[in-house]
C-alpha cells in the first residue's frame, strides 16, 4: 500500500484509502508500473506543489569528436536534452555523470558544453522552489541561482562520473569549472574516502518536499567495502518520512552471478538504505528508463542510460530516453522522453557454421556477410527516416537525426577462413557511419573455459577470459593486470591494488606519471622498511621477508583494513558525538549502517541457532527485510542470514529484524584471485 501510494500511475486525483485498499486487493486492478505512466499527460501544466525534473546521465559530451561523421553526435542529443527540459518547463534537470566523456576534455568540446548550458539554463524564468538545507555541500557555498550576478532560469544538478571525476593535483574536475561560471550545481563529492558522509540537498515547492542525495562516483570494489564495513553514512532531515527522498549515484549495478561484472565490483541495491523513495542509477548504459520496484520493494529505480552509444553492445542498441519525473507531496510519476537525435544502432548474430558454406570459399563469405550488411543498412536507414519524422512533428528546431546508422555484424567463424574488415567496410563507406569496424569475429567458448566467454590475446603469453555481457570490444584493465600477474609472474614488491589504481589513472585520467609515481613510492617504501626493520642476513631472507610485506599491503587493501582492525570498525572518528557536532542545523545524522554502539541503534539478541562468528566479517545488517537476489561477497561463502539491528529515533531507516548480514564471514575470505588466501 506504501509502494502503490508513492507512485501515481493515472492522474493526480487521489483516490480514498477505500479505494486504495481496494486497488490493492483487487486481482484485475493495473499494477503500479511503469508502463502505465505513459498514459499521464505529459504536457500537464505545474502547479504550485509540483517538482518537476528532468533526469539524464551518460551524455560523454565529446565522444568521438575527431570523427567526421559521428563527431558531433554527443553534443546534437545533449543539445536535445536541453530542448526537452525547456520545453517541458522543468524545475531543474538532475545529472547523474559522466557529462564528459574524457576526464580532460578538449577546449572546442568544453567551450560548446558552455555555450549549450548558456543558451538554455539562463535566461529571465522564475524559479519556483528554494534550496532550505546548508548550501556549503556546493563548493561556491550556494545554488547558482542565487548569484546576484547571473540569471539562472532553469538548475542543473549534476553528480561526477568516472569519465569526469576530480584528479591530478588540484583535485577538481570538468564540472568544477562549469559550477564556477554559475552554469551547474556540482554536488555529491566525498572527500573522505574512509568515512563517506552522504548529505542531501533539501528542496520546497508548495507542499512538497524534496531530499536530494548525490554520490559521485567512487572505484566500484572501494565503494562496495565501504558499505560492508559501515563506512558509508547517510544524514537525514529531522523527519525522513515527511521529504520525497532521492538518491542519485554514478557506479556498478549488480546484475547477478551472470551480469558481467565481478560480486564485489558493482553496488547491491539491498546496500542502499530503506528511506529512499527513488534511486537514480548512473554509469549503466541501457536504458531502462521505466520505474522499476527494487529487490526489496522499499525504493523504485530509474536508469535511464546513455544519450549516444559509446561502445557496440546490445544494451546500447535499446532506444534512448530520458525521464520526466513530477513529485507531489511524497508521489511520484515517470514519463519517458525519447531522444531522436541518437544514431540508431543495429547488430545481429550469425554463425558462419550455421550458414552451409565452404571453410575455405573467402568469396562465398564475403557475400553472405555483404548480404546480411544490406538488410540490417536497410533497417537503418528507415530508422533513420522515422526519426527525423518525430523530431519535425515534436516542435521547431534545428536539430537534425542522423543519416547514416551504426551497424554491426558478431559472427562466429569457429573454424573459418576470416576476411579483412576494413576492406569489407569499404564497399558501405558511405552507407554506413562505422565501416571500419562493420564485422566482429569471434570463436565460441571452448569446453576449456567458463560458458558463453572467449579468450582475448593482449600480449604475448597473455590471454584473458572476457564475459560476453561485458561487451565485445574491450577488455577490462584490473583483469588483464591480475591475469598477467597471477601464478608465477606474482609480484613481489608491487600490490596489485595500488598498481590497478595507477594504471587507471594513467588510462582514463590521462595522468602520464601516475605508474612511474607508483613505481617509485612503493620501491622506496619497500627500501625504508627493509632497512628499519630487517635483521636478515642472507639475500634469501631479505626477499622474503620484502614478499611477506607486499603480501600483507594487499591483504590490508583487499579488506579495507589499515594496519590493525581495531575496536569499532565502520565509526565514523570522534565517534557519533563528533558526526553530529559536523551535521548541518535541522539534520540528523544517521551512524554507519549496522554499527551497535551509541544509543541510536540497539543490538537485538541473535535468533536461536544463529552463530555470532556469521555477523563478524565486515558485512552489513539492519537495513531492512531479507535480501533477494543477492550473492556470496567472498567466494563460495553463503550469505548469512540473522537477526538485523533496528534503529530508533528519526532517521528514517525503518530497520526490521531477520534482516539479512550480507557479507563476508569469518576468516575466508579471500583475495578473489584463485589464491585462498585466509581473511
């Protein structure tokens, strides 16, 4: 009834609590989801109770920006969301990262970003609603509209990615430099990686009420130990359950045993806490821009995707949204925009050991593959047509779709004679806007591997395996380094860790000294504590004792321990005295999830049969009702499950007993390398 309450399908007459319960009860009643929001007229005037947003990630304004035909495609569907949220008379647009492709983005890309946000978020509009929490979570010490010195129309709030988050020796990134000239609103930074304090953005229209929490983004396996050893903390107004509460955050969704990205490198929504009414998930590419009821039925997701397909995979193929979200008075409605300006992408699946040909006829191939191009170039250009229909008969602008669509074609050729792709392409140059790179040829899995994956060579002696849901044109960097580095090319005075975090930041930062940096910082550390602490005389003994030290850096960085665990794992320092002396007036800060000292939270007796040693690995309880769908966070390790912890007062987080301890157990847990390494 809660659930059905929040989110208003049809219109903004509410019905009677009879009529409610009898929706509910009544087997033929429409379920509450998304598909009947379009049915809401989109176009519905506001009125002085209303919020409304516009939700859009992923926009990597600058993708591709050197190619003649795609180079402007980023910036024709940023350009589209601005008209949308102009025409829709939003009250703010909501940005959930990755505005930027790359980390540093070149001055023609930065300069046409500015010159966009210039032209459609100032101008003489009013703004309807008022920011009443403590404005020094924004770096400038206040919302931008409030600067006597510009004229904002339209808010834009705006959370990092990990294309566009901060960096090198400032410290800042691409949106720091947008929030300066007063164009966005850059909110959601964690300075303290150890103790993650999520404040939110407290926001009234009329009657309505709006908690906003931003979390940019942070390394997935970082983030996710983070959680499981309560380091992350949520501050919640006075009373939780009178604000519509919004998360948005730019990381790895967990998508199962199945869903292409290792348990620990992705976020669990049973991590999030239960006073959320609404998460917005970023960094995830497929557009699933329909409200979706999460695993525990607390919170409903929106994820709306990626504005231009930046890789050839088939979740990028799916049709481009964004989101439209009203709010009033703690409900919710979700209307999908689409985005014609995207590039359509079509892809198809062929097997050359299917198709009856000789292994050996080249010419035969290239036909059939020509054959199978033309259709899908066919669809294409129709696609492409439709587009440019809707985009016309929408409104006036001078945005134009694409002509050319994106194609490609996976064929498997187990056994068969390959041809040159760039050659092939040629022959669709101009009929197509990727002809380098038309053909993907691959080999079914072997008995050898894991099922549904292929080996990529990288270098010499070097091969990895690659999930056919990651996708099919890259490899993840971390795997080729532990892959390399595994078995006996271990090393022994580098941690791997610490040496994927440079090679990221070499990668994707574009930080040419970051590996040398590392490099250098972990042998002269290895040289100071060999000649504070070695009493070995033997050559032998010296390096083991520096292996002995390289293995205990990586146990203490793979379970987010420093040094010694201690007493309190998962406090915040100075304890809770000190987090609430730091929370803004009218906030109350809410302690790490499951922690059992203080008096906000009291431990409740474990359930008869139930082991103390299930709740003492680091994992996290009390946040809610037993977890579904989730997975083992060390390998082979059941979940545990037991007795949560409710919490008291008004934080909001409506902790239930036998809530579930997801974590890791014990002492087994291990490096996730194969090594087994004990906890």
């Amino acid at each position: 009834l809660k659930l059905f309450c929040k989110y208003i399908v049809h219109e903004y007459n509410y019905p009677s609590p009879t009529e409610l319960m009898a929706a509910t009860r009544s087997p033929t009643a429409p379920p509450a989801t998304a598909a009947g929001a379009a049915a809401v007229p989109p176009d519905q005037e506001n009125d002085e109770d209303t919020f409304r947003l516009l939700i859009a990630t992923d926009t990597h304004v600058g993708y591709n920006e050197k190619d003649k035909v795609r180079g402007n495609d980023s910036l024709a569907s940023f350009e589209e969301v601005l008209q949308i949220a102009q025409a829709k008379k939003v009250d703010f647009i909501l940005h959930g990262g990755d505005l930027f492709h790359d980390n540093k983005p070149s001055r023609a890309c930065l300069y046409s970003t500015m010159d966009l946000l210039r032209r459609y978020l100032l101008g003489a509009g009013d703004i309807s609603f008022e920011v009443v929490s403590d404005q020094t979570i924004f770096k400038r010490g206040m919302v931008n509209y409030e600067d006597a010195n510009i004229n904002v129309q339209t808010p834009m709030f705006m959370i990092h990615g990990n294309h566009d988050d901060p960096g090198g020796e400032s410290n800042l990134s691409a949106a720091n430099l947008l929030e300066v000239a007063s164009l966005v609103n850059y909110f959601g930074r964690s300075e303290d990686l150890e103790d993650i304090v999520v404040k939110p953005v407290l926001m009234r229209k009329g009657r309505s009420q709006i908690a906003l929490y931003g979390l940019g983004n942070i390394r997935d396996e970082r983030l996710h130990r983070a959680f499981q050893n309560r380091k992350v903390r949520f501050e919640t107004p006075a009373n939780p359950e009178e604000w519509f509460n919004i998360l948005i955050l730019h990381q790895n969704r967990h998508k199962g045993n199945k869903g292409g990205v290792p348990n620990k490198a992705c976020i669990h929504e049973q991590m999030l806490p239960s006073f959320l009414d609404l998460v917005i998930w970023g960094h995830e590419h497929d557009c699933e821009v329909n409200p979706r009821e999460s695993l525990r039925g607390e919170f409903f997701v929106i994820q709306p995707g990626s504005s231009v397909a930046t890789s050839m995979s088939q979740g990028e193929s799916l049709p481009k949204h964004v989101a439209i979200v009203d709010v009033k008075s703690g409900v919710f409605r979700s209307t999908p925009v689409p985005l014609w300006t995207v590039r359509p992408l079509l892809m198809k699946d062929i097997s050359l050991g299917e198709s009856g040909l000789l292994r050996t006829d080249t010419q035969a191939i290239w036909n059939a593959l020509a054959a199978e191009v033309e259709s899908l170039i066919t669809e294409g250009s129709q696609e492409c047509k439709k587009r440019q229909q809707e985009l016309s008969a929408r409104w006036e602008t001078h945005l134009k779709a694409p002509i050319l669509p994106l194609v490609r074609l996976r064929v498997e050729h187990a056994g068969f004679e390959t041809i040159s792709t760039q050659a092939f392409g040629q022959q669709f140059s101009d009929r197509v806007a990727n002809p380098d790179d038309l053909l993907l040829f691959h080999r079914r899995g072997g008995s050898g591997g894991a099922a549904g994956s292929r080996k990529i060579a990288v270098a010499d002696n070097l091969e990895i395996e690659e999930s056919t849901a990651i996708g099919d044109d890259g490899v993840k960097i971390q795997d080729i380094i532990y892959k390399y580095i595994d078995g006996e090319q271990g090393l022994s005075i580098l941690p791997e860790p610490d040496l994927n975090d440079a090679v990221q930041s070499f990668v994707h930062r574009a930080e040419p000294c970051a590996i040398e940096k590392f490099v250098r910082d972990a042998v002269e550390a290895t040289n100071s504590a060999v000649l504070r602490e070695s009493r070995a005389v033997g050559e032998e003994e010296i390096r083991v004792q520096i292996q002995d030290r390289a293995e205990n850096l990586r146990r203490q960085r793979l379970q987010g321990v420093a040094g010694s665990t201690g007493a309190g794992m998962g406090a915040s320092p100075g304890g809770p005295a000190a987090a609430a002396a730091a929370a803004p007036a009218g906030a109350a800060v809410q302690p790490p999830f499951g922690s059992s000292s203080g008096s906000a939270l009291k431990q409740e007796p474990l359930p008869p049969g139930v082991s103390e040693e299930l709740f003492s690995g680091g994992g996290f309880s009390g946040l809610g009702g037993p977890v579904q769908g989730g997975s083992s966070a060390s390998g082979g390790v059941p979940r545990a499950r037991g007795a949560g912890r409710p919490g008291t007062g008004s934080l909001g987080l409506d902790s239930q007993p036998g809530a579930a301890a997801f974590g890791e157990v014990g002492g087994q847990q291990g490096r996730g390398r194969g090594r087994g390494r004990g906890g």
